[in-house]
C-alpha cells in the first residue's frame, strides 16, 4: 500500500507531461516569446566567451521583437549601432514552429545565404525549442544537415538564441527580456 502511495502520484504526473505533445509544447512557448512583443532587448555574445572567438566580436547585440501576430514573430537584430542586416523569424506552420534568419545586405536585399533555419523538433518544450535545418538550409549551407538552432526563454527572463553544429554548441547570444530599452 505504502508504494502505491507514492507511485501513484509518479505515474500520474508522468501521464500528463505525456499527454503535453510537442505541438501544444510549441503554442506555450510561441505564446510566451509573444507577450515580449513590441520591447526592445540589449544582449551579448556569451558563448564562446574570448571576444576574439565571438563571430559578431564584442558588440553589443540588440533585439527588438518588432511584430506579433497570430502566427508570426518578426526579430530584427542589431550588432553594435550599425549592423542592422539579421532578422529572426518565428512562425507557426504545419502544427510546428518554424524558425528562420534573413540576411540582407547593404542594398536591401537578400544575401546569398538567407533564410535559412528550420522547424521544432519533439523535444522541446515551453522553455526552449530545437531547430534542426530544414531541406532549404541543408542544399544552402555546407554543413547545413548538422546545424541546429535553439531558442529558449528562461525563468529569469532570458531568451538566449545558440547555434550547434554536430551536437556541439558554436554560438549563443542572449537577451534580458526584463528590462526593455527605447531605441
């Protein structure tokens, strides 16, 4: 009786988060990412840690979650005062969301590697979500089929935005999500 006691509960709790698919893992967290909507957001280079390594240096990086709508997150990205040519989007499709970059160049359009990313995959959850590369990105980058995007919000009100590449962390920026700036 004594066990039942506490397996119960156990088996109960585990049915629940079995019972959360992933699509409604995706909602909580595209819900939650939404509610910044409208803020303007100062981050920084946290992984790799030497400024010399970091591939946009020691700028600081700057996110605006720009524009929500009911399927769609538009976050322009700034490094230091004047590099205004990344934007993340965040959209729901087919049950998943997808995440994509868009790189233009100084004229205004599209840079020859742009929009790339991909779709969540069953692991996340509605504190991060895996990106692993779509089709498009793997015939657009070399080693396009091992990269992996992942987006997270923290309890502490971080979003943090990291690139692995064969199961290996190469990039992360993260954001202060509880102190937005006017820019």
């Amino acid at each position: 009786m004594r066990l039942l006691k506490f397996a119960l509960p156990a088996l109960l709790f585990s049915v629940f988060f079995m019972s959360c698919d992933s699509s409604s893992q995706d909602e909580v967290f595209f819900e939650k990412l939404s509610t910044y909507c409208g803020g303007t957001y100062i981050g920084k280079t946290t992984f790799p840690e030497e400024d010399d390594k970091k591939p946009l240096g020691p700028d600081q990086l700057t996110l605006i979650i720009q524009e929500c709508s009911e399927d769609m997150i538009s976050m322009p990205m700034i490094v230091g005062d004047t590099d205004k040519s990344r934007t993340w989007f965040l959209s729901r499709e087919g049950g998943k969301l997808k995440f994509k970059h868009q790189h233009l160049g100084e004229d205004g359009e599209p840079d020859e590697i742009s929009n790339y990313g991909g779709f969540s995959d069953s692991e996340g959850n509605a504190l991060i979500q895996k990106f692993p590369a779509d089709e498009e990105t793997t015939g657009m980058i070399e080693d396009g089929r091992a990269r992996e995007w992942r987006l997270a919000i923290s309890e502490q009100d971080i979003f943090s935005y990291s690139l692995w590449i064969d199961g290996n962390r190469v990039f992360q920026a993260d954001f202060n999500l509880a102190e937005s700036i006017n820019r």
